[in-house]
C-alpha cells in the first residue's frame, strides 16, 4: 500500500528544511551581530548586569531666611559607574506658586562622591516668598521646601 509507510510519508524532509530555516535565521543573527555593533551592545548588555545609574539631592540643614535672601545648601551624590555633568536651578515661589527668577549652578559629580551647593537667593522687595525649589536640570530631582512664617520681604 503506497502512502501507508513511514518512509512514504516525508522521509523526514519537512524536519530537513525546518533545521535549514533555523540554521539560516541563526546565521543572518549572527552576521548581524558581526555587522551592527548596536546590536553587539543591546546583546552584551542584556546578558549582564547593568549597574543602577542615579542621582541623589536632598537638602543640608533646613533653608532660611537670613539678610534678606533665603539660604540654602543641597548635596548631590552620583550613583552610577561614571562622572555626570548637571546644572542645579534654585528659585524662589511665592504663595500662588509663580517661581521667581533663579539661580543655577554646573557642577560634575563623581560615582559615590558627596557634593555640596550653597545657594543664596535674594528676596526681591515687596514679594513674599513661601517656598524654595531646587531641580536638577532635566532631570527628575525635584525638592521643594515651604518657608515658615513669610512676609513682604521674605521676612519671618
């Protein structure tokens, strides 16, 4: 009976060109990998463990009103395998949120090193200021601190 064997039946060549099409895409991966060194990147990084990249700031000491101006310092810690470039903006809000024109610092942190940034932002006369931000520019650092008993002037 013709059809009815196993032999009859493919011989095994449909397995034949499914390894030569698997053969073939891995190959084409391969010369891609050789060819775009993107791809040698996005390989190499997916198989290892990539170290946590971020950046800390917080504030030193509690802002104050001082001479007509608040002062403030803030520290920076880079975490991350290489050094970093930021530039950190200070202003001043008043009570209806409208930021006054600030004040901005460049600094280059190190992996793991401490940096510190005094600011001292004078009060224009006749605002009143009810808050300090602090931002890393185009970053995602933000603190704000509300300042206790404003006045005109910026005085408590």
């Amino acid at each position: 009976m013709a059809g009815s064997s196993g032999e009859d039946r493919g011989n095994g060549r449909g397995w034949l060109k499914f390894a030569g099409a698997v053969s073939a895409a891995v190959a084409l991966g391969v010369v891609t990998l050789l060819v775009w060194p993107d791809a040698r990147t996005l390989v190499r990084q997916s198989f290892t463990e990539q170290p946590e990249t971020f950046t800390e700031l917080y504030f030193v000491g509690t802002p104050t009103f001082r001479d007509g101006a608040v002062t403030a310092e803030v520290a920076l810690v880079r975490h991350g395998p290489y050094h970093a470039d930021y530039t950190v903006v200070a202003a001043l809000e008043t009570a209806s949120a409208d930021r006054l024109p600030g004040v901005s610092r460049r600094v280059t942190l190190e992996p793991g090193k401490f940096t510190t940034l005094a600011f001292r932002l004078p009060v224009p006369p006749g605002q009143v200021v009810d808050a300090i931000a602090v931002n890393v520019a185009g970053g995602m650092e933000n603190l704000r601190f509300r300042l206790p008993g404003n006045a005109p002037g910026g005085r408590p």
